[in-house]
C-alpha cells in the first residue's frame, strides 16, 4: 500500500512539474468571476495576440523568411577542394586544388581564388597540371555582359522570394485589420445585446410589481379582475421578450468568445456581471476627417489592397525583365591572374612568373519563341494589374465616403434616439402617475411604458450602428490606433 500511495505522489509530482500551466489556466479562465468590467481594449489586446488567423499568418511570415534565406543561399561563398594522385602506370603525377568561390549580384559577377600544387610527371595531354614547389595561387573575376546581366535564374528566385515576404506581411497587416475589426463588432454587439436584456427585463419588472398591486386593488374592489388577466398577459408578453434576448446575449458571448481569450489563446466566456456600464465606457477622442480628395490617395496608398497589387506588379515585372533577359545574346567577360611560387619543379621554368589571362565568349540563341511569348504574356499581366490597381484606388475612395455617410447618419440616429428616449420617460412617469391617481387606464400606461422601452432600444442599436460605423471608418482608413493596433503593426 505505501509502494502505491509513493507511486501516486511521484506521479503527482511530475504532472506539476511537466504541466504548471494547467492550474494557471484555470485561474485565467476564471478571471471573468471577479465582476471587473471587460473593456474593448481587453478584448483588442487578446485577439491581435492570440486570436488563430493572426497566428497562421505569422507563420506564414516565418514560412516566407525562411524561403527567402534559402534563395539567398544561391550566393554563398562556396570552398572546394580535390586532390588526385597516380597510383600505378608510367607516370606518377599527384595534384592537389583548394579555392573560394563568391558569386555577386552585379554582373552577374563572380570572384573566385584558388591554390594548387603538383608533385611528380604527368603526361603531354595533363601538361598544364604542373606547378612550381611552392604551388600556384590565383585570382579571377567573370562577368556578365548583356545577357544575365541585369538578372537570371538565381536573382529571380531573390526577388520573387523578398516579394514573397512583403507578400506575407501585406496578409498579415490585412488579418489584423480584419480580426480587430470583427472584434470590435463582437464586443459592442455583446455590450448591445447586455443592454437590450436588461432593458426587456426592466419592463418585465415593472409588470410583474404592478401584479401584486393590482391584486391588492382587486380584492378592495377598486379594481375589475380583468386588469389581474391583462397584465398577466402583459408579464408573459415580456418573459418572452427577456427570454429572447437572454438567448442573444448568450449567442453575443459566445461571439466575443472568439476574440477575447487567456493568456493561453483559449476563449472566454464573458459574464454578465463583466458588462461594462455607460460610466465605464471611454469614448475615444473625436477625430477631425479631411475632405475625400486630401484622404483618398494617401490612405489607398497605405491600404493593404493596393500594396498587394504592386507586390504583384513587382512580380510582373521581375517576370519581363527576365523574358527580355532571354532574348539577349550571351557576352561573357573574364580575367584571371596566377604565379607560381618557389622553385621550379618537374614542369619546368616556363611554369614561372605572372600570368594575366583574358577570356571573352559569346553566343546568340536564334528563334527565342519563348522568350517573346513569356514577354508578351508579361506586359499582358502588367497592364491588367494597373488596372486592376486604378479600380481598387477609386473602390477604396467611394468606400471610404459610403462608410463616412454611414458613420454620419448613425450620429444623428443616436442624438435623436437620446431625445426620443427623454420624452418617452417623461409621458411614461406622467401616464404612470395619472394610472396611479385613476385618471388613465392600464392601455395606456402599458402602452406609455413599452414605447419608452422601444425607444431605448432604438437608442441601443442607434449606438451600436454608430460605434460599428467608426470600426469600419477606423479599418477602411488605416486609423490603427483605433483599432487597438500599433504603427509596428502596420
């Protein structure tokens, strides 16, 4: 029995060794019971780090980084090094080479070194494998003329892959903006739906006080018992309406859900009691707007959209200078310099001295179909991305305006719901006075009260058309503060 209760505690102690987490993440699950308000910058502050889509596409960038760096590796320097030696036959010649090689991206430039010795004879047709006692050294450059010059196979693969990277960021950059501002959607969607909840359940309770008096009046005969009926049908009315939207701030929580999660990524499940109250809400500080034409080109030029556009221009035009690159003839240029060190060997003195070798080749490829068909289909893509590019920069400019109109009229919905909503409270206490006294009937009051409820409903979702509005202004003109964002994000 004790081997057993020793065998439990070592495995106790290692799960806490192993996963410490575990207890912690509760306690991050449970944070929500401590009655805090959640902010929108709680909610912000957790999607943009741990929300799945914001992870993929970081490692997407990694993907990217990674794929650049291997195409870099196209012009490392390269060391090499062979030997070779006679074993048999007539002739005993043994040679040994060592060099560098560096490849540069002007010119198509590449500058090698190298060292050989020689030991020994080697037959008339290996006779330039000869050097003196002390080796050869060497130092060449070759260079790329006309064709290659600008660009081939190599420095394509670079510049398609740093494209590649800028690529990724764009997605990236464009995840975050569409995650924040889904976020906020969510968050002021819950706060939206805690609001209606317990605008419906305020109804409900009045109903259901008025129940007890009227019963009260109705025994003294003050009251027919119809009223007893009516306002019983007017408390199940309501159960009704709170029971709705008790299933919309769930569906709202589970929403937010997504976007406010742990410091583990798991989601969280908002409470009630974590709604914030219209003291506990911080609006941002009024942003003055440009005209269309002093904001439109300089945020299309900041938009991700276009920004992808001319990453696929780049491409484009990468892909015709390496068409153009084809139909190009070969010129190649080299020098080279070597001597020979030491004193003279089997080779003889002619081994000795300095040796300045200039070589030059050319070559000329003849029909280069091809290549004219790959640079016609080049300057095909490129005009259609210009195109494609001026249609986004005038969609983004009419967006931007629509959205702007949009945020507008919510403003003056919501400044007009609030005064609806003052009048509406103002009939709704007199009406309700009036009933009290026995100069209006139950209608009425019913009536005075669920027209002060709609209007603070149109008061809810006013504010929420207008606070939605501003997320989309916020995301179409890259305001990324207002989307909890830094400018290292963008």
């Amino acid at each position: 029995m004790k081997g057993v209760s020793f065998f439990l505690g070592m495995i106790s102690a290692l799960w806490a060794s192993v996963s410490p987490s575990f207890a912690e993440q509760e306690t991050s699950r449970t944070n929500w019971r401590n009655g805090a308000p959640l902010l929108l910058e709680d909610v912000l502050s957790a999607s943009v780090i741990h929300y799945p889509k914001i992870l993929e596409t970081m490692a997407n960038e990694r993907a990217a980084a990674g794929y650049a760096l291997r195409a870099a590796g196209a012009f490392d320097t390269i060391f090499t090094a062979t030997g070779q030696s006679r074993l048999s036959g007539y002739y005993d010649g043994t040679t040994f080479d060592a060099g560098l090689t560096k490849r540069l991206r002007p010119l198509n430039a590449k500058v090698y070194s190298g060292w050989r010795v020689s030991r020994g004879e080697f037959p008339l047709y290996e006779d330039d494998s000869y050097t003196n006692r002390l080796g050869e050294a060497k130092i060449g450059v070759a260079l790329s003329l006309l064709r290659d010059r600008a660009i081939d196979a190599d420095r394509l693969k670079l510049i398609d892959a740093s494209l590649g990277v800028t690529a990724a960021e764009i997605d990236a950059l464009m995840a975050r903006i569409a995650v924040q501002h889904s976020a906020i959607s969510a968050y002021w969607g819950w706060v939206a739906a805690g609001r209606q909840l317990e605008i419906y359940e305020n109804l409900l309770k009045i109903a259901e006080a008025r129940q007890s008096g009227l019963e009260e009046q109705v025994r003294k005969g003050a009251r027919a018992r119809i009223y007893l009926t009516e306002n019983a049908q007017n408390i199940t009315r309501r159960q009704i309406l709170a029971a709705q939207a008790q299933r919309a701030l769930e569906q709202a929580t589970n929403s937010l859900s997504l976007y406010y999660r742990d410091e583990f990524g798991t989601p969280i499940i908002a409470q009630r009691n974590s709604l914030p109250n219209q003291a506990e809400i911080v609006e941002p500080a009024p942003r003055s707007d440009m005209t269309r034409s002093e904001t439109s080109p300089m945020i299309a030029d900041r938009r991700p959209e276009v920004s992808a556009i001319l990453n696929e221009l780049a491409r484009a035009q990468a892909a015709l200078k390496t068409a153009e690159n084809e139909l190009q003839p070969r010129l190649d240029l080299q020098y080279e310099i070597s001597n020979d060190f030491g004193a003279i060997a089997e080779g003889g003195p002619t081994r000795d001295g300095v040796d300045n070798v200039v070589g030059i080749r050319f070559t000329a490829p003849f029909g280069r179909t091809t290549a004219r068909g790959m640079r016609e289909k080049a300057r095909a893509e490129i005009d259609a991305l210009l195109q494609r590019e001026r249609l986004t920069r005038e969609q983004i400019a009419v967006e931007i305006e629509n959205i702007r109109l949009e945020r507008d009229v919510a403003r003056q919905l919501a400044a007009l719901a609030t005064k609806e909503v003052e009048q509406s409270k103002i009939l709704e206490e007199a009406e309700r006075k009036r009933f009290a006294s026995g100069a209006s009937d139950f209608f009425l009051v019913n009536l005075r009260e669920e027209t002060a409820a709609d209007a603070e409903l149109k008061l809810v979702d006013a504010d929420l058309a207008r606070r939605r509005a501003q997320a989309a202004l916020d995301a179409a003109t890259m305001n990324l503060a207002g989307l909890g964002l830094t400018e290292a994000d963008g």
